[in-house]
C-alpha cells in the first residue's frame, strides 16, 4: 500500500515538474514562424498585425497563457466575433498559433523595440498612391481633404494611446456629428451614401464615400427627395491590416507632433500596455 502510494507521488510530482517546465522553456522558433504566418493569414484582420488591436481585442494580457489561447483558438468564444478553429486548423497548427501569441506577451519581442518616426509618418499620411491615405479625407494644419476633421484640432492634447486608438481600434467610437454619414435619394432615384459639406440656398456639397477616395459631387436641393442620418462612418477600420505596425507607429508619432509641436517618443509600450493589455494613457 506504501509502495503504490509512493509511486502516485511520484508521478504526481514528475507531472508537476513537466507542466513547469513546459511553462518555462522559450518558444521553439520554427513554431513562432509558423505559428505568425498563420496568425497572419487567419487572425491579423481582426487583430492587427502582432496583436495591437483593431476589429477584434488587442492580444496583450497575462491571461493569455498556452492553455487558455489554445482553448479560444479551438473552441472560439460564443456570443463574440472570434469562431472556432477546430476543424479548419489542426492541433499541431493551433499550438503553434499559441506559441506564436504567447511569445508576444515576453518582454524581449521584437515589436517592443519599434519606434514612430514622425517624418515617416508624414510620408504616409500624405501617400497619393494611397487611396487610403489620411490626407484623402483629413487636413492636417489645412492641408489635405474636407471629409473629415482636421487632425491638428481633433487630436490636440490627446495621448499616444488615444490617437492610436482612433486610428485603429474604435474608428466609429466618437464620431464627430459635423461629419456623420448620410443617405442622399435623388429625384431619379439614386441613392448616395457620405458626408454632407458646404451649401448654399440651392446647391449642397456632398462627399460621396461609397468609395475612397471620395467623390465630391455638387447636388441641387431640388434634386433631393430625402436625406437621412445613417449609421457607421467613412473611416475605415481596417487599418491594423493595411499597414505594417512600425507606420502605424510612424503616424501616431506624426499626428501627434502636428497636434502638440513637440516632437514625440511613441513606442510600443506608448500605444499597449504589454504587462495587462491595456493601453497606457
């Protein structure tokens, strides 16, 4: 009876020791790669590149343990946007997906050492080969679109973080009612969808944003039979997606040395908080 005593401590204690061990050892980097590529491929539109955020949570926390990011990746997480995996991924590529997220969570993952560089991010900003680019909307210190608000005022005093968050992760969050979208029926019956600018007593100015860059078109009032507020915004929210996270740092280190006059140090620890994910005000 001693024996067989001895022996369940035993192996309860090798188990011990094996599960300690499997929390200790570095991640394998041929399961990190892997395990990005397919983050890239399955995950980044939602969350962003490396994890920073943007239709779905950012995946920064302690919590996020190889035990718990594999059970999420497997099963999903009813009642949200994040499916299961189970029959579209196999084990192997699921551990290696959790791998990839846990070894974001260390102290030492290349992304920590990223900075914004304020004169890139001005080249993005203001990119005419992208339809995309900020400036076809925003004006920033008067120069660039009417779509939207000047990012000089609408971004003065805000923190890194702040900025970062309305570029990426809530877009539509704090829309400004200036700038609300509407639907536009015309006389002949099309319907138009953007932001409604300038008028006179018979013209109105409307940015057609079914598309970017926006349209602007020139409307007679007595052309038009309806005109309604209408929800979501002409920002898109998929800029975690479309840009690398070194220019999303590069535009938040810009906007917020036009917004401020101080040149900035935006960092990754300036945008996520990498000890809880949560971001840093």
């Amino acid at each position: 009876m001693k024996a067989t005593g001895s022996r369940m401590w035993m192996q309860i204690i090798m188990w011990a020791l094996w599960t300690a061990l499997a929390h200790a050892q570095p991640a394998v980097p041929d399961q990190v790669a892997a395990g990005e590529k397919l983050f890239r491929a399955s995950c980044q539109i939602c969350h962003g590149q490396a994890g920073v955020g943007s239709r779905a949570p950012t995946l920064r926390s302690s919590r996020l343990t190889l035990e718990y990011v594999t059970g999420v990746i497997t099963n999903g997480k009813p009642g949200t946007m994040m499916p299961s995996f189970e029959n579209a991924l196999s084990p192997a590529q699921i551990r290696q997906l959790a791998v990839y997220l846990r070894s974001l969570q260390q102290p030492d993952s290349p992304w920590a050492a990223l900075r914004g560089s304020p004169s890139s991010g001005e080249r993005v900003s203001f990119d005419t080969e992208q339809k995309f680019s900020c400036h076809v909307c925003h004006s920033i210190q008067g120069r660039g679109g009417r779509v939207g608000p000047d990012l000089t005022i609408k971004l003065k005093g805000k923190a890194p973080r702040e900025i970062f968050e309305k570029i990426v992760i809530v877009p539509h969050r704090s829309a400004d009612p200036a700038y609300a979208s509407i639907a536009v029926v015309l006389r002949g019956g099309d319907r138009l969808v953007g932001v409604k600018g300038e008028e006179t007593d018979d013209t109105m100015r409307f940015y057609d944003t079914s598309a970017l860059p926006p349209k602007v078109l020139t409307l007679a009032k007595a052309d038009i039979v309806s005109a309604r507020a209408v929800s979501g915004s002409a920002m898109p929210s998929d800029y975690a997606s479309r840009l690398p996270l070194q220019q999303l740092l590069d535009v938040v280190a810009f906007l917020k040395l036009r917004a401020d006059g101080k040149t900035p140090s935006v960092g990754f620890e300036d945008i996520i908080d990498t000890r809880s994910g949560a971001g840093r005000r």
